[in-house]
C-alpha cells in the first residue's frame, strides 16, 4: 500500500522516478501551470483512478443486481409483492422502500472510502504538483 511519503519524489524527476534536464518540475507546465496531460499520465494518479474503479464498479454492479431483481418481482412475482406483512404494508412496499435505504448505504460507505482512501493520495498529489509551480 502507498504511504503519502510514496509521492514525495524531487523536483528534478519525472513521474517515473527519471531526471528532467534543467530540474523543470514534470506536471507543471513552462508557465508554472498544471500539465493535465502530465498528471493523468502519471502512475500516481492511475493508482488513484483504479482505486476508484475497482470501489466503484462492484457496487454499481451490485446495486444494479438488486433494483433490476425488485423490478422483476414486481413485474413477475404479484402474489409474493402483495403479501402482507402487517395492515396495508406488503412485501412490495418493503422492497421499494429498502431502494432508498440502498442508496444512503452506498452513499455513505464511498464517503468512508474516499474520506480514508481517495482524499489522502489526491492531496499528496495535488500537493506534489502546487510544489512544482
């Protein structure tokens, strides 16, 4: 696992580590701007985006899963959404209402991911880069 001390490389060196002639920082431009291109190429900020995307896509499948397996029942399953679980509550109300219950839940566990994952590296990062300016 990266430590923020992973990202701290010298001024003089590219994003792999190489030396740049004349010290030029590699993610900042001549004008002491930010390089995009740089930076999106850079094995730091890959790490970043595929730490996103393997958080991201399992729960997006996952949930996905779950509301097209409530549209079928609903579609399908009358007699198992209409139970009754108690007065005019039936399974089918149950369901619909767990999509939103989903949906927070989801919510704030990518919050916890990139509050302890994701903002830590962005900011080495972005540290990295206002350096170089």
């Amino acid at each position: 696992m990266a430590t923020i001390s992973s990202f701290t490389r010298a001024p003089e060196t590219d994003h792999f580590g190489a030396p740049v002639p004349g010290g030029k920082h590699p993610l900042v431009d001549a004008e002491g701007n930010p390089d995009f291109a740089a930076i999106r190429s850079s094995q730091d900020f890959q790490r970043i985006r595929g730490r996103l995307i393997r958080f991201t896509v399992p729960l997006t499948v996952l949930f996905l899963f779950w509301y097209l397996t409530y549209v079928l029942l609903a579609a399908y399953a009358h007699g198992f959404m209409s139970h009754r679980i108690t007065g005019k509550i039936t399974v089918g109300l149950l369901l619909g209402l767990s999509q939103f219950l989903t949906t927070v839940v989801i919510m704030l566990v990518y919050l916890r991911f990139a509050r302890r994952k994701v903002d830590p590296e962005v900011e080495a990062l972005r540290a990295r880069v206002e350096a170089g300016s």
